[in-house]
C-alpha cells in the first residue's frame, strides 16, 4: 500500500507515525475482507489508534531532527 | 533540557489586561516564571506633577478602572493630610459607603474574572450581574459608572441622593441572597474548585511579607493586617467589623486567597449597612481646601488589592512637587515566580486568578 | 455473512471523509487567500515566538499511554472471555472460568504499582 | 413497545432509487434513438448492483445530512440556548425574521425577535468566508490533514448508530465496538494537529488530549465488557431489544423498563458516562483546549472554516455519545406503551421510535450542558489520576458485579 511505503521514505518521524496508522486502518480492511471482523475492530481500536499515539509520544521524548543531525556528535541534551 | 518558555500575554485570556508572563514549563511542571510588565505605562507620578491638586482626582480614578474611588481616595487622604484639612463628618461617612461599595463592585470583578479562568463562564456572568446592582449605586451617588470621579480633596463631591439608603438596603439584600444560595453553591461548594484552588500557589508568610504583598493575598496566609482595622482613616474606627483572615490550615494557596476575598464581600456589605445606620443625617460632606500647600502628605489606604500608599509633596505651589503611588499588585507581581515555581502549566490561572491582578495600577 | 453488511460501512466511510474534504475544498471558492509574514506567524499571545515548539519534549504523561497500551490489550482478552462467558460456564472446568479473575488481579496490582511509582519519579 | 417511523431506511430508499433510475432510463431509452450504444447503459443502469450501490449512496447520504444538518445544528443551538438561560441571559436571538428587509422586518433594523435557530447556520457561512492561515513553521501536509482524520473518523461512529430499529445504515455484530474504535483513532489525530502547528500552545494541547482520550477510553471499553455479561452481544439493535421490556423480580411484574441502568450495571452505566463526557471534551474535562491557560489548545493554530470543522464535531461525539449511552443502558428507542395504536393488526406510531430516541439524546446532551457550564475545569493531572485510580477501578469491580451476577443466575 502507499501509506506503507510513506512510512519508510518518510523522514519526519511524526508523519511516518501518521502513515503508520494509516496503514494499520488499511491492514484491519484486509483483515475485513479475510471475512473476520472481530479482528479488523481490534486492529483499529488497538493498532490505529493506541499505538502510533505511543509512537508519537516516543518521538517526542527523543531528539527531532536524528535524521539530519546524525553525523554530528551527540550534544548537550 | 527540553524545557521552553511558553509566553502568556499579552493578548492570552489568562492576563486581565496588557502584561506578560513568561513561563518555563518542564513538560507540564513551571520551572520558572518571568513577569514583564510595562505596556500600559503611562507615567502617573510625572504627569500628577504638571496638574492641580485637585485635578489630579480625574488621573487617580485611571489607575484601576474596577476600583476607582478607593484610588482617588487614597490621594485625596494624602493631599488633605498635607494640607492640613480634616473632612466634615458626614464626608467621611460617605466615603466609607463609596469605598466599600467600590471595594464589593471590585472584588466582583475579580470574581467574575476568575470564574472563566477555571473554565467557569457561569461565574462570570453572575458575578457581573449582581455588580450590576453596586454600579448602579455608585452611579446614583456619583453619577458616573466606571472613573467616577467622586471623592474631592476635603470631602466627596456631592451628597447622597434621595432614597439612597432604602436603595442600598434592597441591593445588599438581594445580593446576599444570591451570594448565599448561588455563589457559595459553584465557587465554595464545589468540589472541583476545590480541587483546582487547594494546595495551589501556596507562600508561606515569611515570603509573603518579604516580597510585600499586602490586602487579602497576605491575610490568607494568616497574618492579620488590615489598615482599616489597624490604622483607621475616615471613620473606619467606629466601625465594627472582622477583618478576613485565614485561620485554617493550607494557608497561603489558592483557595484561602479566594475565600479571603470571598467573605470580604459579605464583610463590606455589613459595613456599609453599619454605615448608613450610623452616618449623622444631615450635614455639610465638603470643606472647600487651600489651592496652594506645602509640606509631605502620606496616607496608605486598604485598597481592594492591598495597601495602596500616596506620597505627596507640596511645594507652595498650586501643584505637587512629586506624586510616589505604592501599587499593592506591583508588588504581587515581583513574587509570581514564587508563586508560581513548582506548579502545573494550569495552576498559572488558579494562581494569577487568586491574587488579583489589576495592570492599570500595576504599570502606573 | 458480515461482509456484506459491511458495504454501507465502506460507502459511509467513503462519504465521511469526503464530507471534511469536500468542505475545505468548496471553502477555497469563497475565502480570501493573503498571507502575509506577520500573519503567518505562530500565534504566541502578539509576542515573537520564543524558539520551535517541535523539540523534544519531556512530557511526563508517557507512562500513561505505556500502561494504556497494556490495559487495552487486555481490555480485548476480556472482551473475549465475557463472549465466552456462557460456553465457560456450560463446560465443567472452573480452571478456565476464573483464572482470568488472577490475570486481573495482578494487572491491577502491577497498574498501581506503576503509577505509584511515577508519582515519584516524574510529576 | 412502539414502532419506527422508519421500518426499512433501506427499503424506503429503494424506492426513492428505483424512482430515479427509472426515470433515468427514460431519458437514455428516449436518447437512444438517435444514439444506440446508450440502450446499453440504460440497461445496465437496471441491473441490481446498480440499483443496490445508488440506494446505499443515498441511505449514507441521508443518514450524513440527518446528522450533521439537522442534528449537528439543533443541538448547537439547544446548547448555546440552555447555557444562556443558566446564566440569566437570553442567548441567541437574532433570527430570520429580524432581518433588516422587506418580508421579514419592516422596521429596517434588526430586531430580536427570533429563537436564533439559523444563528449557528450564519456562524458557518462567516467561517467559510475566512481565510484560512496556515503557519509559517508548521508541518503544512499533516496541519491539514489531520482535521479530516478528527472529523471523518467521528463522522464514522454515526455509521452503525442506529436511530431506531429501522433507521440506520449498517447492522453489525460488533456495532458498539466499532463505535468506541471509531472514537479511539481521534487521539491520534488531535495529536498530529497539535504537533503540526509547531505552536506551544496547541503541542501541549495535543498531547494532553492523547493522553486523556486514550486513558478515558479504557474505561468505557471495560464497562462495555461488563455489559456483554448481560446481553452477549455487541449489536446495538439486539441490545435495546433486550431492554424493551418490563423488570421481573420475583415472578412480578415491576411497573420499570429493563433498562440496563437499572440493576447491577449501574456502576458500569456511571463509569461509562464519566469516561464519555472526557471523550467528548466537555468542560470539566475539556482541558485539551483550556482556553485559560491554552489559548484555545490544539484548535489554536486552526482558522476559517478547518477551525468550523474541527469546533463542530465536539458536538457530533457529544451526539453519538449520548446515542451510545441511551443504547446501551437507557432503553435505546423503547417507547412507553401508549406510544402506539392498533389500527387491526398494523402498529400506527403517534410517537415513533425515533422520537424517543432523539428525546433521550437530547436529554442526556441537555445534563451534559448543564454540567459542563456549572462546573470549572479539571487539571490534567488531577483527570489522569481520576481515570486511573477511580474509573479503572470501578470499571473492573462493574465485570466482577456482572460476572457474579451472571454465576449466581
């Protein structure tokens, strides 16, 4: 899927996180179509919407800009 | 450190008017705070110099738009005292009724003022109605609603209308109805705001009077200093009243400020029906002062915010030689930090709420 | 079977986010469009802002959505075993009824204990 | 006890569809003279499929306009009005009919007349005037998207809400699960908003939100568990049918509707109400957007009509909230007995289904007004250490009551 794809090209964390759910919601559909339902509500309701939050969070805890900064030494935090 | 200053004001609903305070937060916990005044300067003490005596009561008026008269009040006792002129009884006694109506009007004010800062709007527009009422007395005994201009050095401006007393007696009532049933009902009574004020901003007394916070922030610490009590002006000392100081224990947070000032509403308005019972009928309220002085006049007045202080020096001439005003909320402001440090992000409105803010006076 | 009374869902789905869409795209159509450096700023109260407000940020509620991941798990085995509650009580074994009753005993014990614990160390 | 207004929402729009394809078909059919291949197209518009996906556009568009026009509006203006009386004043007042112009007012000056019911419909039209600003800083793919995410993720929940047993779109199994999963991928959107604004203010916002909706939704997630011991069933149709009944204690008959509220699922039925209050953000837990010490939270950056959007749909969770909750523990859309007469056997509603259930929804978002308008705010501190040391909690001793209930027969 693009959303799947968005999420690994993607250097801003934050959007990739976004891509992510996303993507899990597209996840539950196939899970829907495998004609278990129970599932697919779960996928939402834990997976799109619990975990990116955490992923988010995480993020935030960290520093912004790893990608852009990588080379450089680690600085006063 | 991932910590960031987050500006409040000047154009935030937390500040009651032009100042900014710059807030440190880690996370949600304030590290530190940083209060920047100075938009609303206009430079009172220099342009008091350049105008009369007497004309100088329309500028004091603008120092605190909610509690004008016990501004102008506070300069008249200073001029008068330096001039050496005691004010007709009567005078004095209807300066007592105007303060403390000014000082319930105010102090609605903050009330209403605070409501909304807790996520409280019912607060506010109850709390402005029934000021409703203390400004349409004010306006009948002065004629205006806000600046208004009343008191005169040597007496008041003029005498108190017809039926003013059956007046106030109604309005008083009808307010303490309403403070008795609705106010204590979504302030006191609630548990939630209890939750939001207790334990909030707390200062111990040593801080308080360190950093010179005065009026009703340091009597909710437990210190009993009221100037009408301790050093009566007007006829404060014929009066009969208890000063509003918090006894209990968790003295200095947010919620023995408000109840402070909360029973004060109660407090003023016995005083002002002491008043009128006591006030002698009849009688002249003004005695027409010298135009020019010389000498030092100083009076410090209980101010619905704190001890507001005049200075005033005369020179001989028609107009002071130099005007030095002590404004209680400037001197709140120095102790925010204190205040503030140690608190959550959204303890800065239960607090700055609590004590009170009033720019005008504060920037001068 | 369920999949088709899905179909309604998806079309709904389709509509629902249309509708947002739809509504910012015919706003173009009637607003004005000036920005200008001044009013593009970040708002923060008429002052310049201080620094970037996307920095890292110690925010002491992570642990929460740590434990809510947790208990949201948890909260689907309960799920499932309330559906299975009637099956569980027809067969004998009362192993299976109650030992989920020991599953929420010690997540609840383990959830106090962890925000007993961050009251310590974070707020 | 009491019929639907609406048996068959998708029976009655069938009709309606097969009206239009018909007519449709004359037109091509009348075309297709002077065109033959269009002969073709008219007889695929004949097919079923066809007939089938028109109808279901057309249920879904119903339903959509059903809720955000009517709905949304109405309980705008309920709330605007109930607030005003509670605080001495009389609210929105200007209306259609003080108009400054002919067949409305002649005196050429506004009047206030009116209830003010348009007033909310005039907010709309100014916010899609507004331009729409976007930061120079923020992150502007996720700054837009986000709202979209909000709104149609709510928007959702209305999809399996049924408004009686017969005016809904979709009958699933799993309908109150797929509501509650409808609401849980909010948090994340209002966090992205927050982010994106790259504003101190909404970031804050943004991430108390999270915090709070995520650990809010626990609860109410719990208490549905403890309700399941009792209905076994997660459909919303199945569910108030179980409670259109009189309460049998003891071989008599009570003169008290089944209603899940009353009897061991109270405590499941107020853990449920606290929790939905915090996912609809009403005041005393709408600290995500604490306009005293947050301007105005996440919402801060947003302007025109995203902020519209974005404003609005608080109403539509306080909505299907309240919708959830009669479902699950008020009865749904049962009606007294009265509600109907028999003319033979044919069930003729003087007050339909639908009625009730609108009644019931407004009351409830009535008490939500008036609670939120009487009571400050919460700190967030303060609401997490509520969720987590309160509602869980309770929330677990509701499935220990309702699965002793259920063990004890």
């Amino acid at each position: 899927m693009i959303g799947s794809i968005l999420v690994v090209i993607n250097k801003r964390l934050v959007r990739a996180a976004f891509w992510l759910a996303m993507t899990l919601v597209t996840i539950g559909a196939i899970y829907l179509l495998f004609l278990s339902e129970f599932v697919f509500l779960i996928q939402i309701l834990v997976y799109a919407g619990a975990v990116p939050v955490l992923f988010v969070f995480g993020i935030m805890l960290t520093r912004r800009k790893i990608m852009d900064e990588a080379a450089e030494p680690e600085g006063g935090t | 450190m991932p910590e960031f200053w987050i500006n409040m004001g000047p154009q935030h609903p937390m500040t009651h008017g032009l100042w900014n305070m710059k807030v440190k937060v880690d996370g949600e916990t304030i590290v530190d705070a940083k209060p920047e005044i100075g938009y609303l300067h206009r430079g009172y003490e220099k342009i008091m110099e350049v105008r009369e005596f007497q004309k100088n009561v329309v500028l004091t008026d603008r120092l605190c738009y909610v509690s004008s008269i016990t501004w102008s009040h506070a300069y008249c006792l200073a001029v008068e005292k330096m001039m050496g002129i005691e004010t007709p009884e009567r005078g004095q006694w209807i300066r007592v009724i105007s303060l403390e109506l000014q000082r319930i009007a105010s102090h609605l004010m903050w009330l209403a003022s605070y409501g909304p800062d807790l996520g409280l709007l019912t607060g506010l527009l109850w709390a402005l109605r029934e000021r409703e009422l203390f400004l349409d007395l004010i306006q009948l005994m002065s004629g205006a609603r806000m600046n208004q201009n009343f008191p005169r050095v040597g007496g008041v401006r003029n005498d108190l209308p017809e039926n003013f007393e059956a007046m106030c007696r109604r309005s008083i009532e009808h307010f303490l109805e309403k403070y008795e049933n609705e106010y204590q009902a979504i302030f006191q009574e609630s548990k939630v705001f209890r939750m939001r004020t207790e334990g909030v901003g707390k200062i111990t007394v040593e801080e308080a009077i360190n950093w010179g916070i005065t009026g009703p922030n340091l009597r909710a610490c437990g210190v009993d200093v009221d100037l009408r009590r301790l050093d009566p002006y007007e006829t404060y000392g014929e009066i009969d009243f208890e000063p509003q100081v918090w006894h209990d224990g968790g003295a200095g947070d947010s919620y023995a400020r408000f109840v402070c000032r909360f029973n004060e509403l109660r407090e003023s308005c016995q005083i002002v029906l002491q008043a009128l019972k006591k006030m002698p009928k009849t009688g002249p309220y003004r005695v027409k002062p010298p135009r020019r002085a010389e000498g030092e006049g100083y009076a410090k007045t209980e101010d619905s915010r704190g001890e507001a202080l005049f200075y005033v020096i005369g020179d001989g001439d028609d107009r002071p030689y130099r005007v030095k005003i002590r404004s209680p909320v400037f001197c709140t402001m120095a102790a925010t930090p204190t205040l503030l440090r140690g608190n959550k992000l959204a303890d800065v409105v239960s607090i700055l709420g609590s004590v009170d803010v009033c720019v005008g006076e504060m920037d001068k | 079977m369920a999949l088709e009374s899905y179909v309604p869902v998806v079309i709904f789905a389709v509509v629902a986010l249309l509708f947002p869409l739809g509504t910012f795209f015919a706003t173009r159509l009637f607003r004005p469009d000036h920005p200008t450096p001044l009013k593009d700023l970040t708002y923060e109260c008429g002052e310049v802002p201080e620094g970037e407000a996307q920095i890292q940020f110690h925010f002491q509620y992570y642990m929460f959505a740590l434990i809510f991941v947790i208990f949201d798990v948890a909260a689907i085995f309960l799920l499932l075993w309330a559906f299975a509650w009637g099956g569980l009580l027809t067969s004998a074994s009362p192993v299976a009824k109650f030992s989920i009753f020991l599953f929420l005993g010690i997540m609840f014990v383990a959830t106090q204990y962890a925000l007993k614990k961050e009251e310590v160390i974070q707020i | 006890m009491s019929a639907p207004l609406v048996p068959d929402l998708f029976g009655l729009c069938k009709v309606l569809t097969a009206a239009i394809i018909w007519i449709v078909q004359q037109i091509i059919y009348a075309l297709a003279g002077p065109i033959p291949p269009l002969a073709g197209l008219g007889d695929f518009l004949g097919t079923d499929f066809v007939i089938t996906l028109v109808t279901w556009l057309i249920v879904v568009t119903v339903v959509v306009l059903w809720v955000t026009v009517i709905n949304l509006f109405t309980i705008m203006w309920v709330e605007r009005k109930l607030y005003s009386r509670l605080q001495d004043r009389y609210g929105i007042m200007i209306s259609v009919w003080s108009l400054p112009f002919w067949p409305f007012n002649r005196t050429r000056r506004p009047t206030h007349r009116g209830t003010g019911y348009l007033q909310n419909l005039a907010d709309g039209i100014k916010l899609i005037q507004k331009e729409n600003i976007t930061p120079r800083n923020a992150d502007s793919a996720m700054f837009h998207i986000s709202p979209v995410l909000i709104a149609s993720s709510t928007l959702m929940a209305f999809a399996v809400l049924p408004w009686s047993s017969g005016f809904y779109v979709a009958n699933l199994d799993l309908g109150i699960l797929f509501i509650l999963a409808a609401f849980s991928l909010a948090p994340l959107g209002i966090l992205i908003a927050g982010w994106s604004a790259n504003n101190k203010y909404t970031l804050v916002g943004g991430l108390r939100a999270a915090a709070m909706l995520l650990s809010y939704s626990i609860p109410a997630v719990l208490a549905v568990i403890a309700l399941v011991f009792f209905t076994g069933s997660l459909n919303p149709i199945v569910i108030v049918g179980q409670q259109d009944r009189p309460i049998v204690l003891a071989g008599t008959t009570l003169p008290i509707p089944a209603w899940y509220v009353f009897g061991p699922q109270f405590l499941g039925f107020l853990v449920f109400t606290v929790a939905m209050i915090a996912e609809m953000e009403r005041v005393p837990f709408d600290i995500p957007e604490a306009e005293a010490e947050l301007v105005e939270g996440w919402t801060t950056e947003y302007s025109g009509m995203r902020f519209g959007i974005v404003f609005a749909f608080k109403w539509l969770r306080m909505l299907a909230a309240s919708g959830l909750i009669s479902i699950l523990y008020l009865g749904g859309w049962s009606g007294p007995v009265f509600a109907t007469v028999f003319v033979g056997s044919i069930p003729i509603p003087i007050f339909p289904e639908e009625f009730w259930f609108v009644l019931r929804v407004y009351g409830l978002s009535a008490f939500f007004v008036v609670l939120s308008w009487s009571v400050p705010r919460v700190r967030i501190d303060q609401i997490l250490n509520i969720g987590w040391k309160r509602l869980i909690p309770y929330s677990l001793l509701a499935i220990l009551i309702a699965a002793g209930f259920r063990v004890l027969g």
